[in-house]
C-alpha cells in the first residue's frame, strides 16, 4: 500500500512539475485552495482574482467530491506539499532523525492553528481584492518559477516546512495549512473510512503509532475524523493483516454498503475526479472576467474575439477603460464584455447593441489611442485583435498631439 501511494504522489508530483517548468504553465489556475480565495470576490462581482481561473472552481469541486468518498485522501496522495513534506520525513528517518510525537493536550492546541491562518487569509484577500497568501506560500514558491511578485517570505515558508517535516510528521499539514481547514470540517462526512475488527485486533498501538495524523485508531472502531488521510499506514503495519485470513483493520464504505475496498479503488475515485475536474473547465469555458454597462435592449448582438495583452483582471479592467472611452472612437449603449484573461491571446466576448453600435467601432475602440481630455494626454492600446488590421492612425489635426501628448501605455 506504500508504495501504491507513493507511485501516486511522484505521478502529481511530476504532473506539477512538467506544467510548471517545462510547458511555462500557470500552476495557480488549477490550485483548488484558489477556488476558495476566489469565491467572495467572483460570486459578488463576477471577477477573479489576478492569475486564477474559473478552472480554480472545478478543481475545487472535484477535491470537494473526492473529500465527501475518500476524506483527506487528496492530502495524502495528490497535493505537493503533503508529498515533499511526507518524503522529507522518511528521508529524517533514513538519516536517524527521530521524530516528535507530541502529547494529545499539545496537539489539539496546534491543529486549531490552520483555521485561524484560513480566516486571516480569506479577511485579507478579500478586502484587499490579490492573493495577499501568495506573499507566504510556499506552494508558490515551488510553482512560480521566481516570478517577478515572488518573495523571500514565500522561499523562508518553503525551507521552515521542509526541514520542520525532518522533526514532525507532516507539520504544515497538520497544524497550518489552510485548505486543510476548509476540508477537514467536510471530510468528517466522508463515505470510506478504517474499520477496526476487535476480535482479530491483537492491541499492539502500531496503527496509531504509525499515522502520521495522530489518530488513536486503536482505540476506535471505525475512523470517522476528518484528518484521516485515508493513507492506509495503519493497514500496512497491522500485524493481524499480514499472512491472517481475517484482517483486523480494513478500508471502505460502511459495513451496511458491502463490503471493503482495495487501495486501487481509492486511486480510480482520485483519478476520476481529477479528470473529470480537467474535463469540465473545457468542455464548461466560464469567463472569469465581467462587466457590463447600461440595460440590455431587447435585441442585442455579441462579438467573440481573440485579444492579445489581457492577461490578467487589471489588465481586463484596462480593456474596459478603453471600450468606456469617450473620445471619437466612443462605443454607444450597452456593453458587456467577457473575458479569460491569461497569457498570449484570450477569449474576449462583446455583447452590444446593434442599434446603436457595430463590429468594427467596437474593434477600433480597444486598438486605437485614446484621448484623455481629463489627463490631458493620449494613451496607446497595449491590446491587438487576432486577424484584424486597424486603419492608419492620423492624430494630428488634434491639438493634443502637437503638444506631444501621445504616452504609452
């Protein structure tokens, strides 16, 4: 059962890596703990945060899922930071290093810490309306190829989990990390959990011993907490499992649904939910960028273009400075613009009125210069359209431009 698991950690673990290092990707749009960030901000303005995606929200929703079959499996099997921190540890043993138990009282105390750290990090995203955890986080640290917006608070979390992992079995996911808190109250729900058969059961405490959550499974018929990483650890060094025909802990639904699942059914669950997750944020493409203008009119027309240089929400928000001009190229009437900002060229739909607009004002608007009357000064377009040439720019029958004021943007 170990090394099933591990082989499953070292398959996300290099799935990570690849996207991150080797196609450039954008590891953040696919963090499900993004999703939760994300939520106040996108239910209540219908924008995302900079450098995540509506993708965040399926990927949380497919962990969401996997929590309500397996509990905290997808700590123990898929997220990085639960592999680096759980091979750190068995690298500090292999080495000599002894690890701390601490006492229960100590414990409970220390779990309690990884929901204060969610409530400051929501309190703060969403009054500040950025990733304010992204400053700290070491997930960040790992995936953001040293980005411009990295810091060395994110690099210092990084190293205080991987050597405090040497010590502690799985001190970050155990006492601060945050998505740890938004699933563990969930994963108390959870369909599968360990069964503990007291007839066959010898007493020897190895289980508890050995899971790293410090669960007393010995002393508990059935593993109901929402820590249980469904890890399978305790079934690995139970002595009434090895060469016994009746085992004395088992995995799997409760009894009443049938009877207990292999490991390879708990792999099949986090794969497909996985997939599936990947799945639907293509085949159900939502924008996460939205603004309107005006009342819609009974009829309206929409425009589906491919725009270069909108990569991010400030960036969206610089399209609609631009499509709310008020200078020649002004679009009349009601607009509605949806975007995917990212990198290269997105996705950007227009819905507009036909009455009062068209196809091509509205492209002139977002690729033409702007005259800010109120700034004094002109502001170039940072945006290009796919397939779409602007006319000539002739600025100087404006006084404007003989006074120097065309500015880049």
């Amino acid at each position: 059962m170990r090394v099933t698991r591990y082989i499953v950690q070292l398959v996300f673990l290099l799935l990570v890596i690849g996207v991150a290092f080797v196609f450039q990707g954008n590891c953040e749009r696919w963090c499900p703990f993004g999703g939760v960030e994300a939520a106040y901000m996108y239910f209540t303005e219908g924008d995302m945060l900079c450098s995540l995606g509506v993708s965040n929200f399926f990927a949380l929703g497919g962990v969401l899922v996997s929590v309500l079959l397996l509990r905290r499996a997808f700590c123990g099997y898929v997220c990085p930071m639960g592999t680096i921190s759980d091979w750190t540890g068995g690298l500090g043993r292999r080495l000599g290093i002894v690890q701390i138990r601490l006492p229960e009282n100590v414990e409970r105390i220390l779990r309690v810490l990884k929901y204060f750290v969610l409530a400051a990090i929501l309190v703060a995203t969403w009054k500040a309306g950025e990733l304010i955890f992204r400053g700290f986080d070491p997930w960040y640290a790992l995936t953001s190829r040293h980005g411009t917006d990295i810091t060395l608070w994110a690099y210092v979390a990084l190293a205080v989990t991987v050597l405090s992992s040497l010590v502690f079995v799985l001190p970050f996911c155990r006492w601060l990390c945050p998505f740890a808190a938004v699933l563990t109250p969930l994963a108390s729900a959870g369909l599968t959990r360990v069964k503990r058969d007291t007839q066959h059961c010898q007493g020897c405490e190895r289980c508890s011993k050995k899971c790293p959550m410090s669960i007393p499974v010995h002393s508990l018929t059935e593993i109901t907490t929402g820590r249980c990483l469904s890890c399978m650890s305790c079934l690995d060094v139970c002595p009434a499992n090895n060469g016994h025909t009746e085992a004395a802990l088992t995995w799997g639904p409760p009894g009443c649904l049938g009877r207990p699942w292999s490991q390879a059914a708990l792999v099949c669950v986090l794969l497909f939910c996985t997939s599936a997750a990947v799945a639907a944020s293509y085949l159900l493409p939502s924008p996460s960028f939205a603004h309107s203008r005006g009342t819609p009119p009974k009829d309206v027309a929409r425009i589906a273009l491919k725009v270069t240089n909108v990569s991010c929400r400030g960036r969206a928000n610089f399209l609609v400075y631009f499509l709310e001009r008020d200078d020649i190229y002004e679009v009349p009437g009601y607009l509605k613009i949806e975007a995917w900002p990212g990198p290269g060229t997105v996705p950007v739909e227009i819905t507009y009125d036909p009455a009062k607009t068209d196809e091509q004002v509205i492209k002139r608007a977002i690729t033409e210069a702007y005259l800010d009357v109120a700034r004094n000064e002109w502001t170039t377009s940072p945006f290009k359209i796919e397939n779409y040439q602007p006319p000539a720019l002739n600025l100087q029958g404006f006084p404007m431009w003989k006074n120097g004021g065309l500015k880049g943007s």
